[in-house]
C-alpha cells in the first residue's frame, strides 16, 4: 500500500504539471472512491445488460456508430480504464456492431475466469486474450468484418517505446499495426462518470496515411488518450507501474 501511494504521487507530479500536494491528496482520494465504485458495479453488470442502457447512458457521437453500421465499416475502437470502462464495449455491441474486445488476464486465475465468463456472457461476446495466441484471432474476426475494441493506457512489454506525458512509456502497437495493415480508422472513446449516469463520448475517426509509421501512429494515439486522462484525472488510475522501462 504504501509503495503504491508513493508511485500514484510520483505519477501524477510528473504527468500534471503545477499540482500542489493537497490538489494531490484530493484526487487520490477521488481515484480510490471511484474505483471503489466500479467494483461494487460488477455484480449487476447484468442488469446493465439487460436493462435499457438509456437508464444509465448519455451518449455523444451516436452518428459515429450510425455510419459505421451503414457503410459496414472496421473500424479500432480505443480507450483506457476510465471509470466503468466495461460499458464502452457494452454500448458499441448493444448499438449493432460486430464488435471484439482484446483483454489482457488478470493475474489471479480463479478470478480471471470468473471475469472472462462475466465479459463474454454481459458484455462482449468476442473476447480475444492479449499477446500472440490472440494474433491470429484478431485477423479472423477482421475477415468476418469485426471491429475491434482495446485499452491503450497499460504498460506492455512487448511494446515500444513512446512519449506519454512527455516520458517514454512501453505501449501497445497494436493499433498502429491494424492501421499499417488493413489500412482501418482509428475511433477513440471516452467514459465519464456524472452523478447517477455515464456519459459516453465517441470521436470522429481517426484517419492515418499509409505513410505514417509504426511509431508515429502510437504516439499520436498516445496524444489522444493523454487529454482524455487530463479530462478527470480522478476518473483514471493512476497506481500503475506505466513508466517502468
């Protein structure tokens, strides 16, 4: 606990420049409360699922997901752990697109099961486990004119090396990859917690040249995901080791 609180500190001194230590304290305080929400949200997640989303959504850039429906588009959908970030892929599949969402395990095993079955059965049907046995996964479901939906705000090992908030963070490239190779548009996505609702944010896609490269496309996205955390920085965990090189 405590090593985690000086690494949440240091983070976020280095990310939001001109914080004193109370401004510090405060959103720490608001991060944790937060989160602690989400995880008591877990057991009706079903409910979510069932319910009328309406009851709990605000949507903005519904037309975002109208066209994609219409022109029966690909498209990457991405985003980071923003507050209940499990209704972003929620909402895109109730919404009738052909949706997949790669995941990364949790370390515990007997709850990752339980997770996994949670996401396929209320969630995302289509779940593809991060690293290379999901590789070929991903290019199938493409074939069947999947789009495909991923956080971009954890540290990956297999990565590279990209500015995020002005440091070299090891982050995924599979994104930019997609985009090199099926030439696909990249929509990024943000949740917001607003009183007793969600308000979600779907922006206009993302189009890169073929010319751009592997590292320039991160790094843009990157860009991207830095003003969605500079948005409610209390809304995104900021405990994570994602600076470790």
């Amino acid at each position: 606990m405590f090593r985690s609180k000086n690494l949440t500190k240091k983070n976020i001194k280095n990310c939001l420049k001109n914080i004193n230590e109370k401004e510090i304290n405060i959103l720490i305080k608001k991060m944790w409360e937060n989160y602690g929400r989400i995880f008591a949200e877990y057991p009706h997640i079903k409910n979510f699922r069932n319910d009328k989303l309406s009851k709990y959504l605000v949507i903005n850039g519904q037309g975002v997901l109208n066209e994609i429906i219409e022109k029966k588009k690909r498209v990457i959908f991405i985003s980071g752990h923003f507050n209940n970030f499990e209704l972003m892929a929620m909402h895109i599949e109730k919404s009738g697109i052909k949706l997949a969402a790669i995941y990364r395990p949790l370390n515990n095993f007997f709850l990752n099961k339980t997770m996994e079955d949670l996401r396929r059965n209320y969630i995302c049907k289509k779940q593809i486990k991060k690293g290379k046995s999901g590789v070929r996964e991903i290019i199938n479901l493409l074939n069947d004119n999947y789009s495909i939906a991923l956080m971009i705000d954890q540290r990956v090992s297999e990565g590279i090396k990209s500015k995020f908030f002005f440091r070299d963070a090891f982050t995924t490239t599979i994104p930019a990859q997609l985009v090199k190779k099926y030439k696909l548009e990249v929509v990024p996505v943000y949740i917001e917690r607003e009183h007793q609702k969600f308000k979600i944010y779907y922006n206009e896609p993302v189009k890169f040249s073929q010319d751009d490269s592997i590292e320039k496309i991160t790094e843009h996205l990157n860009k991207i995901l830095e003003k969605m955390i500079i948005k409610n920085p209390d809304q995104w965990i900021w405990s994570h080791n994602r600076w470790k090189l």
